[in-house]
C-alpha cells in the first residue's frame, strides 16, 4: 500500500510538496524544506490529502 501525503510549512500553512511513500505504522515525518511563501527554509510536516 503506497499513502498520498502532503507537507505543508508550519509558518505560512502552503502545501509545498506532495509526496508518496510506504504505508507504516504512525511516526509523522518533519522535513527541513525550502517555502516558496516564505522565501526560506521552515519545517514542514506530512498532511494527508
Ligand atoms: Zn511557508
């Protein structure tokens, strides 16, 4: 089973990314990514679709 997930910044709420992966058992993924909005690096956290 492959989940559909997005990352969304915690600063500005934009979905930035959109990622796939693997079904697992719960542990919610925080990525360092680049935020258009905000112009620089921000965590982002998975969102489901
Ligand atoms: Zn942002």
């Amino acid at each position: 089973m492959r989940e559909y997930l997005f990352l969304e910044c915690t600063e500005c709420k934009n979905r930035n990314y959109r990622t796939e992966r693997e079904t697992k058992a719960g542990n919610k993924l925080e990525l360092k990514k680049f935020c258009r909005v905000c112009r620089k690096h921000t965590p982002h956290v998975e969102k489901k679709k």
